[in-house]
C-alpha cells in the first residue's frame, strides 16, 4: 500500500488538469451578462453596496484566513488583509456609487 506522500504528485496533476478544464471551459462559454445590462441604477447600487457593506471584509478575511492557516494566522493576517479590503472595497464603492452613466437624451447625439 502507497503512503499519502507518494500521492502528492497525482493529486497536483489532477489539480493542475482541472484547473487547465475550468479555464478553457470559460473561455469557450459565453459570458451572460453584457454591457446592457449594466445600467445607471445597477451601478449606482453597486456603488451603495460596497460602501456600506465594506466593513464586511474584516470579519470576513479572519474566518477565511482562520479556516485556511488556523485561528492564530486568522486572528493576525486575516486581520491585516480586512483592514486592507475595507479600503479597496470603499474605493470602489465610492467610485461606482459617484459616477453611473447617465443615458444618453432623446434625438442627441
């Protein structure tokens, strides 16, 4: 019986392999969503959302980080990448929330 080290290389492949399906199976598939559909009012909500929910990330980034490392990682790092995502959320959020594009006037050109 093969012990759980000499499966290491087997499973990276296999990881590698799905990944390499995942990325040419999104290039190959249509995106859904085009630019019509990304209205003013879808913006400016956006824009609202990661405004107000930006203080989001902090806990957020501790449990993942927690999950992932452990508590002691979660507590320490997932801290300092939630405090560097609420500035970048904020951002964002002020960006999209302050400047959705206004339709275009009736027989303007």
């Amino acid at each position: 019986m093969r012990d759980l080290a000499s499966w290491q290389p087997a499973i990276a492949m296999a990881r590698r392999a799905g990944l390499a399906l995942m990325v040419a199976a999104a290039m190959v598939i249509p995106c859904p969503a085009g630019a019509e559909q990304y209205t003013p009012a879808r913006k400016l909500g956006r824009g609202l959302a990661g405004m107000t929910c930006g203080v989001m990330e902090l806990p957020g980034n501790i449990v993942q980080t927690s999950r992932e490392r452990g508590p002691g990682w979660g507590l320490t790092l997932g801290f300092a990448q939630g405090l560097g995502m609420i500035v970048v959320r904020e951002l964002v959020g002020y960006f999209d929330g302050s400047s959705p594009r206004r339709p275009a006037l009736v027989g303007r050109r």
